[in-house]
C-alpha cells in the first residue's frame, strides 16, 4: 500500500472502525473530528496544491500541523481552547496510526509530542435568581410558542439540559408522575435520566401541559427546529 493510497484509507477506517464501531462516539465527537479533517484537507489543498486523494502520510508532517494550527487561530479567528479541540483529534487519528501503520509510527511519535496551547480559563459564570426571573419573564404567555419556549427555558434552568439536549427531546422521553408531581426526562446524555426539579415541580407541570395538550402536538408540526418532535 503506498503512501498516497494509505493516508485516505487510513482516515477512512478510523472514522468507521475506530470512532464508530469500536468506541461508538457520539454523534458531536464523531461531527468534530470530521470537521478538524475537512479543514485540514482543505488547508492541505491550498498549501500544497494536491488533491484530497494525493495526499500522502509524510505530508502531514509536525511542521505542516504546526502551520496548519496556527492558521486556525489567525485566520479563521479560532480560541486557543478551539485549536486545542482540533489538536487533539489529530493526535487521535496518528494514535491509530501509529497501531495500524507501524512505517509510520516514528511521524506519530512526533505529532503525539506536540503540545496543547495554554490559556486562561474564564471562570464560569452563573445566572443570579433575579436574571433567571427576568429571562423566563421574557418569553409571551399569549402566544404558542411563548408558552413553549418558558417550558423549555424553565427546564433547561432546573435540570442543566444542553441546547442540543431540549432541541432533541421527544414525548416519549418524558415519564409524567402522580398529577404531574414529579416528571423525570430519559434522555441518552452524560447524566441518563434528570430529575425535572430538585427544588419544585413548575417545570414537571409545564412540562406536562406542554406536552400532554392537543396545542402542543398541532404546534409541533410548525416548529422550526428539526430535533423537536411530536
């Protein structure tokens, strides 16, 4: 196998045999590698004036990445932290390829040794009552898709749920108790199954008016985003 033919086929299976089948990565794990490759070959393409599928092992080489990092941060205005992300999907392609190649194992060794970049950590900060009050007061109560967004406002404040986690719940996901006293959402994410509220059940009973009145499946169908499902 040559070193032109190797490095598209080696990519290949890492994404469907590494990431997919052996380690099952999650669909954004999966999503960000794909996207730190794209720009990668991209940037490969205007640099060395070869095709994706000319592209050889050798090529990417310390000094290649070194520059093809430091593009992202100048160019495309990306974050130290957002480089790093980068970074290390490079470092996880070339440790499959230091397993599956071993002629290459020594270009590995060396792109393994590149260092993540320092930054300062922002602390993070945390919404005060009085602004969690006035962000659920800004949704309108008289319209839908007011009504729907403080449900969704309100449980993302209670339980912690991600953006990406609201946008894909569906009805199935949410397990209403005992007149709506408690609902528990199960949902596949870092944490199985959340609690709709520790501290009060306005969330469990919105949740349910949401989800349990004929408005909320005839309103699905206008919805915009294509995660939120009836």
């Amino acid at each position: 196998m040559t070193g032109i033919s190797q490095f598209p086929t080696l990519l290949e299976s890492f994404f469907m045999d590494r990431l997919m089948r052996q380690r099952q990565a999650s669909p954004h794990t999966i999503a960000s590698y794909r996207d730190t490759f794209r720009l990668l070959i991209q940037y490969a393409q205007q640099r060395l004036q070869k095709a994706p599928s000319q592209l050889s092992m050798p090529d990417l080489d310390t000094r290649f990445l070194g520059a093809f990092l430091d593009h992202l941060e100048q160019k495309r205005d990306n974050s130290a932290r957002s480089r790093n992300v980068r970074l290390a999907a490079i470092h996880s392609f070339f440790r499959y390829v230091s397993l599956h190649a071993p002629e290459y194992n020594a270009l590995a060794q060396r792109v393994l040794a590149m260092p993540s970049k320092r930054y300062v950590r922002r602390p993070i900060c945390f919404l005060t009552p009085v602004e969690i009050d006035a962000l659920l007061a800004a949704p309108d109560l008289d319209t839908w898709s007011g009504r729907r967004d403080r449900a969704l406002l309100l449980l993302a404040v209670q339980t912690g749920l991600r953006a990406a986690e609201l946008t894909g719940l569906r009805c199935e996901n949410v397990a209403l108790g005992t007149w709506c006293a408690r609902a528990v959402l199960r949902k596949r994410t870092q944490k199985p199954v959340h609690p709709a509220s520790q501290r009060d059940h306005s969330s469990a009973a919105q949740l349910a008016a949401r989800t349990s009145g004929a408005g909320f499946r005839s309103g699905v169908s206008n919805h915009t985003r294509s995660g939120v499902r009836s």
